[in-house]
C-alpha cells in the first residue's frame, strides 16, 4: 500500500492517469481508479499495489499513515 498527497484536484488527476499507464504496461492487467470526479481521495487498484493520493485536509481526515503504522513494521517502510 502506497500512500501519496497532492496539491490539487488537478495533481491528483494527473498522478493517477500516470499511475495506471504505469501498472498496465507493468502488469498487463486492468486497473481500477475510483474517485477522479471526487477529487480529494483518488484509490488506484494496481492488483498487488493499492495506491492512495489524497489532498492533505483530507489525509489529515483519514490518517491512514496512523491507522496502519501498528501493522507495518520499520523495515517494510520507504519513508
């Protein structure tokens, strides 16, 4: 799991639009992005890889970074 900001509604668009061009020439695979049109919370559906891109009011909201620390261990994580 992958867990990103962005600026903007924009940022965060294009982030995903890579994001898939880059799994489906890795994968082959389709790939699911839920939440273009929301544009505070963008989901990318890479199969093994689960990509989160937030804007920060709503990463600060969710805190996913928190809620997941107890199960990733530090040499698991790159930050």
């Amino acid at each position: 799991m992958i867990v990103a900001s962005g600026t903007s509604k924009r940022h965060l668009t294009t982030m995903a639009n890579q994001l898939q061009k880059e799994f489906k020439s890795i994968s082959k695979r389709p790939v699911a992005i839920e939440g273009l049109t929301n544009g505070s919370w963008v989901l990318i559906d890479g199969g093994d890889i689960i990509v989160h891109l937030f804007d920060a009011e709503t990463r600060s909201m969710y805190d996913l970074d928190n809620l997941w620390a107890s199960q990733i261990s530090p040499k698991d994580s790159i930050v």
